[in-house]
C-alpha cells in the first residue's frame, strides 16, 4: 500500500499542473481582464462588459486609436496604462508569469488579491466557516438519513413503504436546490408567510453576547434553511446506493450461512451485511464531502445572503481577479486530488482485502 501511495502522490504534481496549465491558457484568451475592469470603470463608472456588449459606434470609435489595447482607453494617457499593466505583473510575457506564480505557490505565496487589500489565504480562511458549515452538515444529515433508509428499504424492497418512500426521493431529487430554498424562504424567513427563520448571515448581530448555548442554537437557527435547502436533493443517490448495496449483499451465501446458525436478522444485518455493504459509501464520504464543500453552492449562498467559497468563486471570475482564481483553484485542486488519495485508503481499512498494488500489478 505505501508504494501505491507513494506513486499517487507523485502523480499529483504532474495532474495539477495540467490543470493549471489549461485554465492559465484559457484566461489568456478570455476579454475583460483586471486592466479593463479598472479602465472601464474610470471611463463609464460601469464595467468592462457593458463595453463589450453595448458596443455601437462609441466603442468602435474607442478602438480605432492604433494605440489603444483596450476598450474605453483612448481618453487615457498611455504612460498610465503601462503603470497599470506593471503593477497588475502584465508587462511580462505569459510564460514567465506562469512559471513566476507556481514558483510562488511552491512555497505557499499565493499573492493579494488585485481588488482588496487582503491576501488569498486570508480572504479563503474568511469565507471559510459558511463553506464549512452547509458543506459538513448537509453532508453528515444526508448520510444519518440516507443510511438507515437504504437499510430500511432494502429489508423491504417491494413493500409498500419502500415504494412511497422512493417515490418521495425522486421528487425530492427532482425539485432544483434554488427553487426549494426560496420555497423555504416564501415559508418560513418572512418572505409571506411566517417570519421563523432568519434571512442572512451565520450568526446574529448580539452573537458575541449570547451564551455557549445561545452561541450554539443561534449558529443552527440560521443554517438551518440553507442547509435544508442544500440537502434535499442528495438523500436519492445515497439512499438508492445504500439500498442496493444492501440487496447484492443480502443474496450472497455468506448471509444465508449466517441465518442458518440461527442469527437474528439484526446481527445478520449489522454484524455481517453491514460492512461489506457500506464499503462504497463509507469509503467514498471524504470525496462526498469535499464535492459538496468546493462544489460552490453559489446560488443557495445568495438566496441566504451568505457569502462563503461560491460566492467567491464567482466574484472573483467576474472581476477578473486572478490572483484569487489561480490561487482557490490550486489549493482545492492540490486537496480534491489529496482526497482521492484518502478515498482509495478508506476502502483499504474498511475492507483489508482490496490491495490496489496486486491490481495495478
């Protein structure tokens, strides 16, 4: 196992750096760069894609000037424009800002952000809690409800409750996490209805006044929607998973043994079954939770007014801050492929029987 692991990690180098080598590449090739948001932003007082999309006989007008590299710049001295595009590091050729920002992020330098006055670590660890909070608790919740329903349905596959119970899923499934969190916010934040939830933010305002109880059920008071909300639509695949996990393992001849020594179907179920059934979902929960952690729910933040890594995310895309894109993505690049790494071990402790250097052998 530790080659194995030790040739996993080697190959990490060389899959994160493709990763940043294509998204580099296509940056270079996407308009509207932090130059031309500051430009656009002097010129018009709006950004640089009203610029692009508004175009008309001003904008052609603008770029005609053979001088003028961007949109709206001509009413600029170029002397400014250079000193923007040497502050910002664009006075350098792509390939040696490439190679500059790996070696940085070689030693864990991972620059300022071009719009606010606070480094990329720290604006990560900032938004940090909100990712945290709907990222763990809608996984934990999805797993303590889909697990004992998986087991349930599968002891009554067939039945009437195993039947309606799945048809409830799939509609859950079915019904878009955006459109079900402004129903929970129509319902219970005051949108219409009844004001039982609060509308924004982690924490209230009296927060740090409050005791270590209060402190605890004000946190959930607020997450609860949002994370609801976030939830509803996982409990399917790993209900069904855990279901069928559960049918293949309770037709294997190990089970009818058991209950030919007469073993109750409780020890059969949880003292033989369980084990190799969960060994899927069990050893998957790390990419789980890191799938719901970095998936961005940008749209759930924004309904809740919570500003966590999606709403980052997207902000920084917008305004073209590289330094926040490259440094989020190499970070949770290095960590997803690091969980992957995880993943493979968690099946190896789960089920010492899988050996992964006999099958790449």
């Amino acid at each position: 196992m530790g080659a194995y692991i030790a040739r996993r990690l080697l190959l990490v180098i060389p899959t994160l750096l493709g990763i940043m080598v294509i998204n580099f590449t296509l940056v270079q090739f996407v308009p509207g760069g932090p130059v031309e948001q500051i430009i656009a932003q002097m010129e018009g007082g709006g950004d640089v894609f009203e610029a692009f999309s508004g175009g008309g006989a001003d904008v052609q007008t603008q770029a005609a000037g053979a001088n003028d590299r961007y949109v709206g710049a001509r009413g600029l001295p170029p002397e400014f424009i250079a000193e923007l595009e040497k502050e910002f590091g664009f006075d350098k050729p792509p390939l040696q800002r490439f190679v500059d920002m790996l070696w940085n992020y070689m030693r864990l330098d991972f620059g300022q952000s071009y719009f606010r006055s606070i480094s990329v670590i720290d604006l990560v660890l900032e938004k940090m809690p909100v990712s945290i909070s709907l990222g763990l608790w809608s996984t934990l919740i999805a797993y303590l409800v889909s697990i004992p329903l998986g087991i349930r349905k599968a002891v009554k596959d067939g039945s009437t409750f195993d039947t309606w119970t799945s048809g409830t899923i799939i509609v859950a499934y079915a019904i878009p996490g955006f459109l079900f969190a402004i129903l929970l916010l129509v319902l219970f934040a005051g949108g219409s209805y009844w004001q039982v939830f609060p509308l924004r933010g982690l924490t209230s305002d009296n927060w740090s006044d409050l005791s270590l109880l209060g402190k605890i059920g004000d946190y959930f008071w607020h997450i609860a929607l949002p994370v609801i909300a976030l939830t509803i639509s996982a409990f399917a695949t790993l209900t069904l998973l855990t279901k069928n996990s559960f049918l293949d393992e309770i037709k294997k001849h190990y089970v009818m043994t058991a209950r030919a020594k007469g073993l109750s179907e409780r020890q059969v179920l949880y003292g033989h079954v369980f084990r190799n059934a969960m060994l899927i979902v069990i050893a998957g929960f790390p990419a789980v939770f890191i799938g719901v952690f970095f998936s961005g729910s940008l749209i759930i933040e924004t309904i809740f007014s919570l500003d966590g890594l999606g709403r980052l995310g997207f902000e920084a895309a917008v305004a073209r801050d590289y330094p926040v894109i490259f440094g989020t993505l190499f970070i949770f690049g290095l960590m997803s492929l690091v969980v992957g790494i995880l993943s493979d071990i968690m099946y190896v402790l789960v089920d010492p029987r899988i050996d992964f250097e006999k099958r790449e052998g």
